[in-house]
C-alpha cells in the first residue's frame, strides 16, 4: 500500500543523505590534501635547504658525488618525498649540467642514458635536458597528473647544485597518487554506507509517516467491505497526517456509536415483535374459536352471513401465520443460537416434499439428490427455509413442474437449488425479493402470503453459515439456490425422482 510513494520518498533521503555525505567527503579530503601536501611541501623546502648546507660542507671536504649524494639521501629520507641527484660538470647559470648518467634517488643509484625530455627540472634552454628517472617522478602519464595535481594544491619541486651535480626535491607523485586514490576509495565506501544507512532510517521515517494514511485507508476499506469494527487509530505526535487520522477518529467513533444506536433499536424491535406476537396468539385463537363455533350454527340458508364468518376465519388464519412469521424471524436474528446437531439433508429434503404432497397432492416435485451431506446446523431452520422456498414455487408455478436437485461445490460446501417453470421473478423485483413483506405488485392480494418466507430462508441459511441467492431467473421459470456448509459430501447410489 503506497509503495510507489514510500520508494519515491525513501529515494530523497537516500539521495539528499548520500549527496550530503558526498558533498562532506570531498571537502574534507580536499582540505586534507591541502594540508597534507603544504606540510611535504615544508618538509620539501627543508630538505632543499639542508642539501645546499650538504654540499658546501661535501665541497670543503672535497667527498666524492655518489658518497655525499647517497649519504644526504639516506639521512634525509622522509616519507611522501622524493631525493634525487645527478651528477654533471657545473655549467653557466641557467644551464643544465652535462649529466654522465650517474641518477641517484633516495639513497639508489639508477643509471638512464641521456635523452630529451621534461620533468620536474623544466625545460632547458635549447631543448635538452635529462627525463626523470622513473614513473614517481612524473615519466608517465599518471605521474605527470599527479605532479599536475600537487602544484594544483601548492607543492613545487626544488632544485639546487649539490657537489658538481643538480638535486631535485620534490613530492611523491606517486605517493600522492596512493593517497588520493586511497581517500577515494574511503569516500566510495562511506558514501555507500550512508546511504544504506539513509534508506535504512529512510524507510523507517517513511512507514512513521505513513502510518496514519495506510491506518486510514485499510479502515476505510473495511468499511467498504461491511466490516464496521471500531478501531481508533494511535497517534504518536503531530505529522502531515495528524489531521486526517484524528478526523477518522471521530468519524469512526460517530459510525460507531451510530450502529450501537441502530442495534439498540433493532432488539427493542425485535423484543416489541415478539411480545407482540406472544399476546396475539392467545385471544387470536380464542377468536378464531369462536367464529368457528359460530359458523357452525349459521343458518345454510343465510349465505352472507356464512360468507361472513368464513371470510373471517380466512383473515384470522393469515394473521395467525404472519404472527408466527413475524416471531420465527424475530428469533432468528437475535445474536443467540440453539444448540445445533448434525443432520442428513437428504432426508430432510424427502420429509419436506412428503408434506407438501400431502398438503397439495396436484403438485409435480421432482427429486435430482445426486449427493447427500451431513449439515451441522439447527434443523427446524433449515426445515423452515426449504419449506418457504418450495411453498413460494408452488403458489407462484402453479401446475408446473418443480425440481428440486443438490450437487458438491467442494468436500465442506453443498448447493441446493429449487427450479420451477413459472413466469420467474419480474426483473424490476430481482434486488428486492428477499425483503421483508415483499410481494410482486401484480400477484398482490391474489395469493396468499405474508412475504416474510424468501426473508425467513435467506436468514436461516446464513445462520447455518451458508446463503440464499436468486441463481437465475426469466420468463420460464425461477432457480433459488443455497449453499450450506457441511461436515461431509458423499455421492448417493442412486437418485431419487418423484
């Protein structure tokens, strides 16, 4: 959830924190190496200083180049610095001496053939000159970048006579090289570390942030879903979502305190339906007594009369049935359940078909029980959810056949679909057919009902922890399906068509 949105802002950091760490480094390093080289280079102009010292003292003693050079060189040997000596006839000033290809450095003795170049002594008038000895010395490419790159930050090779020959003092290019190299590699990995650790903090920082916006959005899609648990959301301190979460807060304490309302309400009513109910039946039945008694002592030949009482018997009758409706669905929706005990549900369907025969001996039921299954469910429930769904096909698919079949969906769930080959359910009525006292507009008054038996069904079978639904419906009749869990699906040997 908002993951393209946490990347995005875990990115930033790891960039700013690693663009910031970069930043850091490099100007660090750099006064480092500033720092670094002017010291070598103090160091440098030392040993220039000492070597001139040297060769006065080597000339006065009259020593030999090679003893006095090696000897300077070993006593002055100083780490990052490079000493080195060539012997020559002195020259006029300005002059390079004619070098014999004795090249002294750091206290060894390296012997080059003289040839032109440039180095570190600069370029002698006329263009000749002598090369530098080796790589250090800036022979190669990356020695010339790095005594580029030492003059850059203020180092200069210093050069003086010493004894008959020329000495150059100058920094390591090729220590220098090491050092940046180095400092580099440093700089790579801190950088890195930095910004793992950034995206470390990053994601952490983010999912902080975030939290109140994902707390949101997974409530309000339990909300979406019929899910309406009260769960307030934690707030740690004030963020950029501070003000929507404690808004969500407070919608959902409304929402809540809302439902408990509705919930109330709905036992008071259920609790008034069946007090209600309980009071009527007894003087609707000591009513019903009476007119009984009464119809039979009407004079046959008073006709209106007869008519009278029977039309009385007839209205006191339905209003005993729909009080006994009204009682039965008020017992199902309250929260507590009768202790349930596993049952066949092919017996109960053949025991449902049985008593409707016996009722309606014209009616054509057809039986299609390809598998049985043991339902752990109340009993008169599911007696009474088959009973209403098969008595609304029998009043409204007159004189049609009616099948009734079951089939495994899977080894926990069995469907049950009741067919008939009726006018079907008017398009119009499909979303409303299982509501209370629904009744089709154009059979209203013509047949005899409550419309409180597709409500009655439906709640008994998810009560049961299955459901009732229209499965398919048109002009040639209408399919009602349930589905019911159970503790087992087995295959009948044979299926029983009556």
């Amino acid at each position: 959830m908002y993951q393209a949105f946490s990347r995005r802002l875990t990115g930033w950091y790891v960039g700013v924190a690693a663009g910031g760490m970069l930043l850091i480094l490099l100007a660090f390093a750099l006064l480092f190496m500033f720092l670094y080289i002017h010291l070598l280079d103090e160091s440098a102009a030392g040993i220039a200083s000492a070597a001139r010292d040297a060769s006065a003292r080597a000339q006065q003693r009259h020593e030999p180049f090679t003893q006095a050079a090696l000897l300077f060189e070993l006593r002055n040997a100083h780490a990052g610095i490079v000493i080195s000596a060539r012997q020559g006839p002195p020259r006029p000033a300005g002059q390079p001496p004619a070098y014999r290809g004795l090249h002294l450095v750091n206290g060894k003795v390296v012997r080059s053939p003289s040839r032109p170049g440039s180095g570190p002594w600069g370029p002698p008038p006329g263009g000749g000159g002598w090369p530098p000895p080796d790589g250090r010395l800036g022979a190669g490419p990356g020695g010339r970048l790095g005594l580029t790159a030492i003059e850059m930050f203020g180092g200069q090779p210093r050069r003086v006579a010493f004894d008959g020959g020329d000495m150059i003092v100058l920094i390591d290019p090729s220590w220098f090289e090491q050092i940046a190299v180095r400092g580099l590699a440093i700089i790579l990995l801190l950088t890195v570390l930095s910004g793992v650790l950034a995206w470390t903090v990053g994601r952490y920082i983010t999912s902080q942030v975030l939290r109140p916006l994902i707390d949101v959005t997974r409530s309000l899609r339990r909300f979406a879903a019929r899910d309406f648990t009260p769960e307030p959301i934690a707030l740690a301190g004030r963020s950029e979502f501070y003000e929507l979460a404690q808004a969500y807060n407070g919608a959902a304490a409304q929402v809540d305190a809302a439902f408990a309302e509705r919930t109330q309400a709905e036992a008071r009513m259920r609790q008034f339906v069946a007090d209600a109910g309980h009071e009527l039946r007894t003087p609707l039945a000591i009513v019903l007594g009476f007119v009984d008694v009464l119809k039979r002592k009407v004079d046959p030949r008073e006709p209106t009369a007869h008519e009278a009482f029977s039309s009385i018997d007839s209205q006191g009758r339905r209003m005993r049935s729909l009080i006994d409706n009204l009682i039965l669905l008020a017992r199902m929706e309250s929260p507590q359940a009768k202790p349930v005990e596993p049952f066949p549900l092919a017996a109960l369907i053949e025991e449902v078909v049985r008593a409707r025969r016996v009722l309606a001996p014209q009616a054509w039921v057809e039986l299609q029980l390809a598998v049985d299954a043991t339902i752990l469910a109340d009993r008169d429930e599911i007696h009474e959810a088959l009973s209403n769904v098969l008595d609304n096909a029998l009043k409204y698919a007159r004189d049609t056949p009616i099948t009734i079949a079951t089939r495994e969906l899977d080894s926990r769930t069995i469907e049950i679909t009741v067919r008939d080959r009726g006018p079907g359910v008017p398009p119009e009525h499909v979303e409303t057919v299982f509501e209370r006292f629904f009744r089709a507009m154009p059979h209203r008054g013509e047949i005899e009902g409550s419309g409180l038996g597709l409500a009655i069904a439906r709640r008994a079978a998810e009560r049961a922890g299955g459901g009732l639904a229209l499965a398919a419906n048109g002009p040639h009749g209408a399919t009602f399906a349930f589905r019911l869990r159970a503790l087992d699906v087995r295959a009948r040997e044979g299926a029983l068509a009556t």
